[in-house]
C-alpha cells in the first residue's frame, strides 16, 4: 500500500514538474515573438525616416544644381 502511494506521488509531482515546464516555455516563445515583432516595427519605422530624409537630400541636391 506504502508502495502505490508512493508511485502516485511521484507521477504526479512528475505531471505537475512537466505542466510547469511546458508552461514556462511557452510564455518565453511568446515573449520572443512579441520582442521580434516589437524590433520589426522599429526596423520598418527606421525604413521610412531612411527613405524620407533620402528623397529631401536628392531634392536639395536637385535645386542646387
């Protein structure tokens, strides 16, 4: 009877050890995807001030030929 406990414990701690785990890596995968989207929008945003402050310097350049 010890015995049967003892397994019983054991498999459920093993159940809630592995529930955990699983859990926790899946909150750092959404955390990772949402900082690489976050870092996407930056890069894009970087993107549009590059093409903006490009296309003033080939007007000026243009009026001052």
């Amino acid at each position: 009877m010890n015995t049967a406990l003892t397994i019983i414990g054991l498999s459920m701690l093993i159940f809630l050890v592995v529930f955990y785990l699983k859990r926790t890596i899946e909150k750092r995968k959404a955390k990772k995807i949402q900082e690489q989207l976050k870092e996407s929008r930056h890069v894009t945003e970087r993107e549009k001030i590059r093409v903006y402050l490009d296309k003033i310097n080939d007007e000026t350049r243009a009026k001052h030929k």
